[in-house]
C-alpha cells in the first residue's frame, strides 16, 4: 500500500467567469509555497478568458501549476475521492460551474473535482462572479453552502485603501489563502480601527 503524502495538494479551477487574474494569482502564490503540490483544470471559457484578459497562453498558465489536467478527462487522478487532496478552489467560477457544482453534475473534471471535494468532506472555496444575481445563483449559492462548501466572491476591501488592482486581487487571494489555512503576507491583517478621541 503506497505511503499517504506529505505534500498539500491543491486543485485550482479557473472557470470562464471574468476574473482569471484570481486563478493565475492563487496560482502564481502557491507556486511559492514549500510542501503545496497545484492541480490545475482549466474549462474551455476560463481559456479564452486567461488569453483575452491577461494575454496569459497556455503554456504560461500551465507553468504555475505542478500538475495540469484536460477538463474533459474525467478519468485524471483528481476524479477520485481516493487522491488525497487538501482542498479545492474554482477561481473564478462562473454561474454555470455553480449550477453544475449545485446540482451535482460532474459533468466535466471540474465540477467532477468539486463534486469529489463536497462528498469527501473537503474544502471548497468558489469565487463565484457574477452581478446582479437572480434568484437561481442565489439558490445554487445556498444548495453549495449547505453542502459544505464555501461561496467566496472576490470583493474589494476598501478599509485597507488599496492604491492598485494588484493590491485588490491579492487582498481576495489572501482571503482565499486563509481558508485553505496557507500562510501568507499578501495582504494587511486588520488591527482595528482607533476613533480620535472626543
């Protein structure tokens, strides 16, 4: 019987929602990381957008992940509830992974993975995006949520007086990074906020 791992595995999802610098963000911050092993699956659309968003080809995508898989290979190892994987997130994810995700699909080795992570217990993170939101991304929200997964839309923190778009992405990357319990600097910790006095 083969020895369990040492290494934290991590599958990255990059769906076609807008917001594919999150994906290859997360990926880039993992790729730093000593004793973090990156599975990434790429749909078709999340694709397109890594190319028409950041000019990022497949090959400079691929680059970032120690592992990268076919999303229409179903039967890669991140397929089953028996690879052991720390944690998954679908970074950006679009409304439609989360209606796959929602409704249990697995209808490609995204949603397959994510399906895996739900009944294995695993932490799902999902950087949903999209807006305004009708009522059925909101359902589909709560039927993940119910489940076990975590709904994360990449939303700027103000308080921390961001000066840039990279400052703005990493502070939703670093949001990502502490539900998967990584350490990282990405971002401020808040202290509080001291009222001047009377």
């Amino acid at each position: 019987m083969a020895e369990p791992t040492t290494l934290r595995r991590i599958t990255v999802g990059i769906s076609g929602a807008s917001g594919a610098v999150y994906g290859a963000r997360l990926l880039q911050v993992l790729q730093g990381q000593s004793g973090i092993e990156t599975h990434l699956v790429v749909s078709d659309a999340g694709w397109r957008n890594l190319q028409h968003e950041l000019d990022m080809d497949c090959p400079a995508v691929e680059a970032l992940a120690h592992r990268v898989h076919d999303v229409a290979n179903v039967g890669a190892a991140i397929a089953s509830g028996s690879f052991q994987c720390h944690a998954m997130v679908v970074a950006p994810c679009s409304m439609r992974t989360l209606a796959a995700i929602a409704h249990g699909l697995a209808d490609n080795l995204l949603t397959r993975a994510a399906d895996v992570a739900l009944k294995e217990r695993r932490r799902l993170v999902l950087m949903v995006r999209e807006s305004p939101l009708h009522l059925t991304h909101l359902r589909n929200m709560v039927a993940v949520t119910e489940m076990g997964g975590i709904i994360c839309p990449p939303l700027p923190a103000f308080y921390l007086r961001p000066q840039t778009v990279g400052e703005v992405v990493d502070y939703s990357v670093a949001r990502v990074l502490d539900l998967m319990d990584v350490p990282h600097a990405l971002a401020p910790r808040w202290q509080g906020l001291e009222l001047d006095a009377p």
